[in-house]
C-alpha cells in the first residue's frame, strides 16, 4: 500500500490498495485509516474516496480504520459526516466501513442511508467483503 501525500495527513493517515476477489466476484479499493479522528479531515475523505474510485474505475469501497481512534467523535460529527457522505458518493459508491465495536452506533449509517448513498458499517473485514456480494 502507498500512503497519500495528500494536505489530510496531519491527524488521519491514509493508503489505498486495489482488491479483486474470486470468492466475492468483485474488485474494491480498501481504503487504510489510522490515527487519530478530526472532523474536517473525515469530511473531506467522501472526495478523496470519490476521486480514486473514478480514477481507477472502481465503485466498491472498503474503509478499514481499525487502527483510527474515534474517541472524539461526537454525535453532531456523525451525522454531518453522513451526509456529506451520502451528497457525494451516493449516486456511484458502494462503501463498507469497518471499525471497532466500542466505536459503532448506526448513527452516521442510518443519516447516509436516509440519503440514498448504499452503505453498512461493521466491526470485522470479512463481514464487511461478503456485503459486496450484493451489491
């Protein structure tokens, strides 16, 4: 995996790697977090994500971000980023996003959602891969 030079590496820390799969007849672009949370930085993920995947031609997104801390993400945060994320990749993206359970409340899902973008939120990779068998 290559880690972005991009203005976002301050906090989060990010790398994209492209993955084909037999077993789930798809390719995705698992998209590495680590680090600690900011709002601002997350936010502007949803372009990040959305360029890569019209650049390589790749609309499954597989968000592992096991190793970022969320501690400070607050209930406002997750419903913002919801929606900034289902205005810009709810008409071509697929996204999985994969995180530590003491992390998880549906919330910022169930926003995006509401707001077409097709998406699920998980606490381990595999369950997260079997999603795309769907889609």
């Amino acid at each position: 995996m290559k880690e972005s030079n991009s203005p976002l590496n301050t906090k989060i820390k990010y790398s994209f790697e492209i993955k084909s799969s037999a077993e789930y007849m798809t390719s995705f672009l698992v998209l590495k977090l680590s680090g600690e949370y900011d709002f601002q930085e997350y936010m502007s993920l949803s372009k990040v994500i959305l360029d890569k995947c019209n650049e390589e031609l790749v609309y499954n997104v597989l968000v592992d971000s096991l190793e970022l801390d969320y501690s400070k993400m607050t209930v406002v945060n997750r419903f913002y980023l919801g929606e900034k994320f289902a205005e810009v990749l709810r008409l071509k993206v697929n996204i999985v996003i994969v995180l530590s359970d003491i992390y998880i409340t549906r919330f910022s899902e169930t926003v995006a959602v509401n707001r077409g973008l097709k998406t699920k939120i998980f606490s381990d990779i595999e369950s997260a891969k079997e999603w795309f068998k769907d889609k």
